[in-house]
C-alpha cells in the first residue's frame, strides 16, 4: 500500500496541530501569536520548508507502515 500526502493535506495537518498547540499549551498571547505567525509565513505551500515538511511526513509515514506489515507478519493470528 503506497499512501503519499500531498502539500495542502499537510499544510492543514500543520495547521490543525499549530492552533491545538497554541490554544492548549498555556502560552502567552505573544507566544501563541508568534507560533501562528511562523505557519503562516514561513510554513506556507510551495516554499522550501513546506516541502521538506511533506517529504519527511511521507517518508515516516511510509516507514512506519512497512514497520506494522512487518510487524503482522510475525505476529500469532491468536494474540488479536
């Protein structure tokens, strides 16, 4: 099973995790401010980071899934 994320999908995962952040995590008005300030700006779609970003979500993504097939594998059918 091969599962990509594309750049918008990532961006609002970002996103989502940015304001739960920010709103759950005590921060000062300025902090939580400065926090959002960096994802719009500089986490925005089609700039540098954003692709890392999205390259490394895919790549761990990936992994983690070749991991639990492997995992399943060996696994006893009666310990589900």
């Amino acid at each position: 099973m091969d599962v990509r994320f594309n750049e918008e999908e990532v961006n609002e995962l970002l996103t989502v995790l940015v304001n739960r952040m920010a709103d759950e995590a005590g921060l000062s008005d300025k902090d939580r401010a400065m926090l959002k300030n960096w994802r719009s700006k500089t986490m925005r779609p089609g700039r540098d980071d954003m692709l890392e970003l999205v390259q490394k979500v895919n790549e761990d993504f990936a992994q983690q899934m070749a991991r639990r097939m492997r995992s399943q594998i060996r696994k006893p059918d009666w310990l589900d």
